[in-house]
C-alpha cells in the first residue's frame, strides 16, 4: 500500500488547493498523485549527487524523484518507508521548468 502527502507543510496544500480546477498543472498533480499510489517509483530518480543539500537538510532525505508534469512543470518528491507494509510519497514542490533547472543547479 502506498500513501501521498505534502511533506513541507500546509502551505503546499493550501497552494495545491488555490489552482483552479481546470488548471493543467492541477490536472497534472493530480494524474501524479494517482500514478504515485498506484506506484510510488513511477517517477525518474534523481541521481543522488544531484540532491539538492537543502532538501537533504530539510527535509532529511537520501532519495528524490522527479514527476513532469503539463507544460514544462516538474514535481519533486521523495520515498520513504513508513513501516514494513506502507511507503510513503511526499511530494516536496512543484515548479516550472526554469525554476526547477535553477534549483536543481542545471
């Protein structure tokens, strides 16, 4: 079994629900959730070398997966085991292309 929360905090939520309903990138987020508790590693793994150290420190994390969305947009997350039966995936941020080349120091 695999569940999907917003890591960060309720700000990410509180963002998630302030798109419109028909927002591609909500539509987007959405379609990932779906695909991400059906499986949890159906995104592309970040090399972890390439892990971000503030997500390493701020998150405390050692893996990060990386889900594209419509039109360029890209959402992170991480796995984690909850306990031997569940995974968890926390979704970290989403962002454009260019904000996520940025962050990703591309």
């Amino acid at each position: 079994m695999t569940s999907l929360w917003f890591r960060t905090n309720d700000k990410l939520e509180e963002n998630f629900n302030s798109l419109k309903k028909d927002d591609p990138i909500r539509k987007g987020i959405v379609r990932a959730i779906r695909d991400l508790q059906k499986n949890a590693f159906s995104g592309i793994q970040v090399p972890k070398r390439l892990i971000p150290k503030e997500y390493m420190h701020k998150y405390e994390i050692n893996n990060l997966w990386k889900y594209d969305l419509p039109n360029g947009w890209r959402l992170l997350y991480t796995v984690t085991p909850e306990n031997k039966v569940e995974i968890i995936s926390a979704i970290l941020e989403w962002f454009n292309h260019k904000d996520y080349e940025r962050k990703m120091k591309y």
